[in-house]
C-alpha cells in the first residue's frame, strides 16, 4: 500500500480538487492506497469540509488534526508517524505538484532500486518575482549547507517504511525535512517535474519564512556560522595589528595631534560590533541546544480518525 500525507493549512479552497486528485490517484493505484491528511491548525474551515467528504470518499484515508499551528515540518511527520502504507510519499494540498509526479515516484520505488526519491523542479509555472526568489533561496542552501541538494530545491519526496522509520527517529527542533533526508543518504533517486500554477489561495511561504527555513537549515546542517566568525575574527586581529602599527609610526612622525585618539575609537567600536554579533551567533546555539534538551513533542495531535476503504464507495 502507498500511503500519501497531504499537510494543509489555509487551504479550504483547494479541497474538492484535492479529493478528486486522491481518488485519482486511488484508481491508478488499484485500491493499494490511503490518504493520510494532517491538518496543521488552519484556521479556514478545512478540517470540517475534510470531515464530511472523507466517510463517502473512495479510498481509504487517515485525518489528523493538530492542536494548533506547528509548521509544515511537523505536520508531515504527524502524517508519516500514522500511515500504514509499505511505500510513503508527501505532497502539499495547493496541487503545484502533478499527480503523475507520486506515480513516478511510486515506480521508482517499487523497483527496488532506491530507498527515497526526491523531487527535482526543473521549471515553475510561477511569476517571474517568485521564480528568481527561489533561485537564489537554493543557490545559497546549496553554497552554504549541502551542496547535493538539486539545483532546483526539493519540496516533496517518497520513501520506504524503513527509510521512515530513521526520519521519524531523529527528535531534532528547529531543523529541516529536506536537510534530514540528505544527511540519512540511503539509495536516493530523482524525478524531475514542471511546477505548476497555484489555482487557488495564496502561498504560505513569505519571505520570513524563509529566512527562518535557511537560519535552521544553517545552524543544524552546518558550521558555516562558527567558521565564519572565526574568519573575521582573524580579521579583525589582523586588521587592529595593522592599525596599531599605523597609529606607532604616525605617533612617531607627530602626524598625531591628540595621541591614540583614532585609533581607539575605531577599535571599540569594531570589536564591540564584533562581540555582539559573536554572542548573539552563540546564543542562537545555545537556545536551539535548550530546545532539544526540553523533550516537548514536536507535534500535539488533537484528533485522529480512520476512514477504511471497505466503507466506500457504495
């Protein structure tokens, strides 16, 4: 069985084509399929428009709905925790993904040959703002965290039963699904697909969130911060040599009238500047380790129903 987690939040209007695409994909998958739908605390009106048209639907489906609004992250996680399926896969309730994209990665698969797939974007039907947005938000996860990630980013992927197991093992906060899967490594494959258009709705993913999506990606995958104030720590040891050699050569040659005057306003406010930002780098380590340290689930599911297939349909 092939089990597909649909996370939703704010996504009331895309649900009567959400039920079709899931009965769709059921008919192509010979029945050997359940829905398992998290909803993530939306406030709209999608947990009870879900609610009345999943005990008709004809497939098998799982609803979750979570307390409250815990991120995308720990959605899918609630959904892959649940599901039964042998073969997993994840896709998002706004459709921008098309349905062939979980049958290809239902093939691979089933093949044998690769224990999770990942989808590639190799073009978006999206505006042109969006577009370069997203360029340039995976050129520098790729320059800064892990470089195998595909050029085009990664949103939604599938895997096996084992393979989940080891995802949903990791208890990490503040991280990233997508760094996960990479640093799991396994048998990983590729499918590569067009973006389509959103229809419906507008899109969740602001700019905030993803500064936050790459300060978590940085701060987990990488130790690309720490090296970096090492750098300009170097610098700035280097730099204050420099300047102490400046001013001693000018004191000398009386081109200073008030001595050490210059120089010791530029190097308190250089190193001031320097160990505030080094304290707040520290900080933001220390805060996430307290935050692993706290043991709160990442998730609280408040409600759980099964809809099985044999029910349906009739």
């Amino acid at each position: 069985m092939f089990s597909l987690i649909v996370p939703l939040y704010r996504n009331e209007a895309n649900i009567p084509e959400l039920l079709d695409t899931l009965s769709a994909l059921n008919r192509a998958m010979d029945g050997d399929f359940e829905a398992v739908l998290v909803v993530d605390g939306s406030p709209d009106r999608c947990l009870d428009l879900l609610e009345n048209a999943l005990p008709s639907a004809s497939f098998a489906s799982q609803l979750i709905a979570l307390s409250r609004n815990f991120g995308s992250f720990a959605a899918i996680r609630a959904g892959l925790a649940a599901a039964r399926g042998e073969l997993l896969g994840v896709m998002s309730a706004d459709l921008q993904e098309p349905p062939d994209l979980i049958l290809a990665f239902r093939e691979k698969l089933l093949s044998g040959k690769y224990d999770v797939v990942v989808g590639t974007r190799e073009g978006r039907a999206d505006p042109l703002g969006k577009r370069l947005a997203s360029a340039v938000f995976w050129t520098c996860y790729r320059a800064l965290v892990q470089r195998e990630v595909p050029r085009g980013g990664v949103d939604v992927f599938a895997c096996t039963r084992e393979f989940r197991d080891h995802l949903i093992a990791l208890p990490e906060r503040n991280t990233t699904l997508v760094g996960l899967i990479f640093w799991l490594g396994f048998r990983r494959g590729e499918v590569r697909y067009t973006r389509q258009k959103r229809r419906h709705g507008t899109s969740a993913w602001s700019l905030s969130r993803r500064v936050r999506y790459m300060l978590d990606s940085a701060f987990a995958f990488s130790d690309l911060p720490i090296k970096l104030m090492v750098a300009i720590g170097a610098f700035g040891m280097a730099s204050s040599l420099l300047l102490g050699l400046v001013v001693v050569y000018a004191r000398l040659t009386g081109h200073i009238s008030v001595p050490g005057y210059a120089a010791t306003v530029l190097t308190v406010i250089f190193f001031g500047g320097l160990n505030s930002f080094a304290s707040g780098l520290l900080g933001e380590y220390v805060w996430r380790t307290f935050e692993n340290t706290k043991g709160r689930p990442g998730y609280v599911v408040a409600r759980h129903r099964c809809f099985p297939q044999e029910s349906k349909g009739r």
